[in-house]
C-alpha cells in the first residue's frame, strides 16, 4: 500500500481566474460529488466516485493548511469506518442499526436528522495545471444554492504553493478551505450579530452576518435620531423624554435583533452618557425596558473603533491615515496607517452640542455661523501641529449626511455615500445651504435625513 503523504493546500474563492489566462490546461474534467458539512468541523469528508474520502486538518502555518487523507471507503460503510466518519466531522457517532450503511442510509438515517450535520449535492468542472511546480486548479463548484469559482494549490513543499500563489498574483488573499467555501455558499454554519452604537443624538444599529468562510454581509443598517442629548448642555443632565425615547428605540432595536436570530447583542454609549451625572438612570431603564447592558466606553476606545472600522471597510492604502467620527457630543480622532495607530483622542465638540450653544437649528445670520467656527476650532486645537495625513477619513451621521445630499439620494444607498469625496467647497456650499433655511425647509433637501434636520448645520 503507498505510503500516505500529507499535503500543504491553499484556496480561495471568487478571485477571478486571469492568472491562468496565459496557460494551457493539462486536464480538464466535471464530477458529481456529496460533501458532509458539520458545524463543528471543516474536514473534507465526500463521496466521490463509489468512495468515502475523509480528509483532516493536521496544522496550519504561514497562511497554508496541511491536510492529511485518513480513510477512502467503499460502500456499504461498516461501522468501524463510520466512528473515523463522525469523528472527523466532530459529532458524536449516532446509535448504528445495522454493521454497514449505504451512502443514501447513511444520509437519510444518519446526516439529515442531526441539525449539525448537512449533505450537499457539488457539481465540480475543473480544469488542472502546474505552476511553479505545485498543482494547481481552477474550478466551479455548483450547489442547489448557486456557484463559486474557486482556485486551489497543492504541493508536499509548503515553499512551491507559496511561490504558486504568488505567480498567480494572488498573494495576500485569505486561504479559505473548500468545506468553509461550501458552507458559506449554503447558508450553513452562519452567525448574526447585533451591535447598538448609542450616541448623544442617534441610536445606531446594524446586524451582520459571519458566514463560514469568515466573510460579513450587512442584514440591518440605520440609525433613528433619539437625541439623548437634548438640554444636556443646558443643565447638564439626560432629560427624562430623550431617556424614554431612546429607550423605547433601543427596545425596537433588541426585539428585531431577536427576530434577525442574533448571537449576541452589544450595546454602548458614548459622548452623552459619558459626561451626563444621572447617566445610571439611562442605564437602569435600558436594562429594564429593553434587557440589555449599554456599555459606557471611554473617548479613546470609541476613536480605536472608529479606525479599525475605516481600515477595514475602506482601501486606505499604505500613507498615513487620519479618521474622525464626529458624533452628537464629541469627535473622535485616530492617527496611523493600516494595522498601526500612531496617536487617538476624543473631544468635546459635537453636532448637538454646538446646535444648541450656537441656536443653529433654524436661519442664522453669518455671524452666528463665524461664532460657532470660531468655538469649533478652539475646540480642536489639540489637532495644532498634526502632520497632514494622507488620507482623511470622515465617519458618523453628519458626514454620511453630507455625503447623500451631494448625490441627492431621495432614498438613502450606502453603496453610493460609502467611499464619497468631500471637499471644503462643497461643505461651504452645504452650510450656507442650511443656514438659510427652517428645520423644515431642510427636512425638503434631497439627502437629508429629516430627523438630523435640527443638528445638520452644527454638524457641518
């Protein structure tokens, strides 16, 4: 019997196929197969050709995983084989009523009636080739679900699938095992989670989708204007009607969460509760009203946030990077370029809170908006002597805001706002633009959300 021999294999999906355009297949070739998809494991375990061929992770290591072959059965799969089968989708072997099974009553009897399990269907059309003396294949996988094109590279010598991956200028993609691919195809093994951003004038909300493969998908996105904040200034105290409305949002917000089938909810509270005294009262109703702990982070950690969110969800580059989250009650600042932060700050300077010093919720007059710069601008002066960045990155309600208004999206499109330039000519046209106007003549601005009417000329 040859000797079984380890592989080290690398794979990634939907990444085009260019690096293949200048070779020639050495065989091409389609199957039908069944794969056995677990929860609890990312084993290779399929029927293929009259087989069982069950494959294990042995180790992962610079980006590659070796995977070694531990059991090619025929049917009917004794009993025996059947423990190697379970164990490797890391299940506990059912109760066995009979010594051997066929592929369909191992299916049927075994697979189908445990919720971790799952058997799918995979046409394969693969076409194979040798790069840089590894194997490597280009392939379309089809399931009841859809298809993914997928390219693997495989090689005894982890040094040759490296050298592979990167003629075929794919290096820097995540490596993403065929079972973890079939899986997020399917909607298997996906999780959803909630995050609530509870801030001094809108309550965020988004529910994201990790599927197998690690990738996210967006379910929910939007925000509604609560305005905690209102009169905090004057006072300096939440008011008992911004508490119970955002309390009540809050609320909506768990109760779709649940429907939404989350894992887990995280919620916190930033500028506003962090200054507001009687924030515990907020806090208290939040737990009560809605069943969920708001977590107060500090200014630093909501800056950090802000950063890892704008890195990841934008391509930033190599330069030096600069993100802002202007938010109700406060701005954050972070300083550094991707996977390092240099310096991050958070101020007290907010949309909100400059709404209601300088009484820019209707038409003002040129001097009130050079007052209010003027206060902005003393408010950022830990920004003096900052090296200019080379990227800026503006993030929260206000610049979101000003971004759809100089499309004119009558119907809010992140696809659209995300990634949008703004420059200060056009900021200056916005402010003049609401500093003439009502709150209700803003709420009829093409863009602009109607309940940031009040806040959108101090935000801007």
């Amino acid at each position: 019997m040859p000797e079984i021999v380890p592989r080290w294999e690398w794979r990634t999906f939907d990444a085009g196929g260019e690096g293949f355009s200048s070779l020639t297949p050495e065989h091409e070739e389609t199957s039908d197969e069944v794969y056995l998809l677990s929860r609890g494991s990312d084993a290779s375990v399929k029927v293929r050709a009259g087989l069982m061929d069950v494959k294990e992770l042995q180790e992962a290591r610079d980006g590659l995983e070796r995977w070694k072959p531990v059991l090619k059965a025929a049917e009917p799969i004794s009993a025996g084989d059947l423990q190697k089968v379970f164990a490797a989708l890391g299940v506990e072997a059912p109760a066995l009523a009979r010594d051997a099974y066929s592929f369909d009553e191992l299916v049927a009897e075994l697979v189908d009636p445990n919720d971790d399990l799952r058997a799918v269907h995979v046409h394969k059309r693969r076409a194979h080739y040798t790069v840089a003396g590894a194997m490597a294949e280009l392939s379309e996988v089809t399931t009841g679900r859809g298809s993914r094109q997928t390219i693997a590279v495989e090689s005894t010598d982890p040094s040759l699938v490296h050298a592979a991956v990167r003629e075929l200028g794919l290096d820097g993609r995540a490596n993403v095992n065929l079972p973890r691919g079939l899986k997020a195809l399917e909607g298997f093994d996906a999780l959803r989670f909630a995050v609530i951003d509870v801030g001094t004038n809108s309550v965020k909300f988004h529910v994201g989708e990790r599927a197998a493969d690690g990738t996210w998908t967006t379910v929910v996105d939007r925000s509604d204007v609560t305005r905690l904040g209102e009169g905090l200034g004057d006072n300096g105290e939440l008011g008992a009607a911004p508490i119970a409305r955002t309390v009540d949002a809050i609320a909506g917000m768990v109760d779709e969460a649940n429907r939404d089938g989350v894992e887990g909810i995280a919620a916190v509270g930033t500028a506003g509760l962090r200054i507001a005294p009687n924030r515990d009262d907020f806090l208290h109703a939040a737990r009560e009203r809605a069943g969920v702990e708001v977590e107060v982070i500090p200014g630093d950690e909501e800056a950090r946030l802000a950063y890892v969110a704008a890195t990841d969800g934008l391509a930033a580059g190599d330069g030096r990077l600069a993100v802002f989250d202007s938010g109700g009650g406060s701005s954050q600042f972070t300083f550094g370029a991707p996977g390092h932060i240099e310096e991050q700050f958070s101020v007290n300077v907010g949309a909100v809170s400059v709404t209601e010093r300088f009484r820019l919720d209707g038409p003002v007059g040129a001097d009130a908006i050079a007052a209010a710069l003027d206060a902005v601008a003393a408010g950022l002066e830990r920004l003096e002597g900052q090296t200019a960045p080379d990227l800026l990155v503006g993030m929260g309600g206000t610049v979101t805001n000003l971004a759809a208004v100089k499309h004119g999206l009558a119907t809010y499109d992140p696809a659209v706002v995300q990634g949008t330039q703004l420059d200060r000519r056009e900021i200056d046209r916005q402010i003049e633009l609401y500093r003439t106007k009502t709150a209700d003549e803003r709420r009829a601005i093409p863009g602009l959300q109607p309940k940031r009417a009040e806040v959108i000329l101090g935000g801007a």
